[in-house]
C-alpha cells in the first residue's frame, strides 16, 4: 500500500505486457486436462479444476504427500498467504486431514480441504473420530489409485518395475461412516461436480473418494529434478 502512490502514472512496456500474457496463457494451457479413454477414473488436472472452481480465497487448502501433491503444486492457484499448505518434500504421509481439522479451529466458521492419496490418507485415516467429535467443517479429498504410486512411478523410472507399493481396495464411504462422518464416491467422471457439490454443501466433516489416473505421471517426473528421484 506504501508503494502504490509512487507507482502512479508507470506503464508496462509493450514488449513486456505482451510477454506476460503469453506466459499467463501457457500457464492455462497447461491446466487443461486432456481426455482419457477409462471412463471410470479421472485425470489429475480434471480434479484440481473441480476444485479450483469450488475452493474459495478464506478456505484453506491442506495438501498430503503422494503423487497428487505434486499435481496440486504445479497446477492449484491460491492467492491468500497461509492457505495451501504442502510439507514440501518432508514425506510426512498423512498430514493433511489433521492440518484440515486445525485449520477449523484456528478459523471457526470458515471450512477447510484436505487432499491425499488413498496411501497417505491411511496414515491418520483415524483422525476422523477427531473431525467428528469437533464438529470439524472439512471436505478431505482421496485420489484413489490403489498403490502408494509417488513410490511406484520412481521405481518404474529408476529400476523398470514397482515392488512393495499395492494394496488392497478399501471401502472409504463405509470407513467414514463408520466415524460418524459423511462418505461421497465419485463413480466416473460426470459425477465429479455434483458429489464435489454436495460435499462443499455438507456441515461436519465429508470425505470423497475419487478414482485417479496417473498414467501421466512418468511425464511428469521427466520434469522433476534428478536428485528428487534418484
């Protein structure tokens, strides 16, 4: 605000105008999530646009550790400090619906979303019995991919095959109902917007269960630094 009055009466050079708009328009043009043929699993990109059109600025965003984060740095948008929060790169699974929850608490009345892989959410999948005894106002978004796949996509790059990354389905519509929370499914990709809907409506605690592809995710990690991966 102190600086606003000196800048009065300065343009931006056409040149550079032109350049930034060029860049804003790649920076859109990278958001556009691109069709895939499984019609029961959903891109990445197709989620965090779901989100970005839900989420509004008072929300804050808690961001888990799996291959979603990385999705959700690149491409998620937050303009308010404090909002989005990421370990970045501490590998704490498990972090985001509890951050969620205390983002309730430090700012009642104002709800909060929590993004994890299926993997991740297992870490403190528990912390639910939490949300609901504190009436928590969360939406806790799972991508679902059956596999701790931020493993699984670096091992295929480094050794050519994933060992130790599986595991089982789990029912987490029933699982958040057993807690008391409310449990959303997204079956394929029409449904997305009417259960993220639904979920963003809903007081108390929500969880919604998405099925993911990450088939995209070598061309992704071509893009990560190499020490990251190996």
């Amino acid at each position: 605000d102190i600086l606003v009055p000196l800048l009065r009466g300065y343009q931006v050079a056409p040149g550079s105008k032109r350049y930034l708009e060029d860049l804003q328009a790649k920076l859109q043009d990278s958001d556009v999530p691109p069709a895939i043929a499984d019609q029961k699993v959903l891109h990445p990109l197709s989620i965090v646009a779901a989100l970005q059109e839900r989420v509004t600025d008072e929300m804050t965003v808690a961001v888990d550790v799996g291959s979603h984060y990385i999705w959700m740095a690149r491409h998620f948008r937050s303009y308010e400090p404090r909002h989005l929060l990421f370990s970045n790169g501490m590998q704490t699974l498990g972090v985001a619906l509890p951050w969620a929850i205390a983002a309730t608490l430090v700012c009642p009345g104002k709800k909060a979303v929590s993004v994890s892989g299926d993997g991740g959410f297992l870490f403190s999948g528990q912390e639910l019995e939490t949300a609901v005894r504190l009436h928590a106002d969360l939406v806790h978004i799972i991508w679902n991919d059956g596999h701790y796949d931020m493993v699984k996509f670096q091992e295929e790059m480094k050794y050519g095959r994933a060992a130790g990354v599986d595991f089982g389905p789990v029912d987490f519509v029933k699982y958040a109902e057993a807690f008391g929370a409310k449990g959303l499914r997204v079956n394929k990709p029409s449904e997305l917007g009417q259960v993220l809907d639904e979920a963003f409506a809903t007081p108390g605690p929500v969880l919604v269960d998405i099925p993911v592809d990450y088939s995209d995710n070598a061309e992704l990690g071509a893009a990560m630094l190499p020490d990251q991966i190996y």
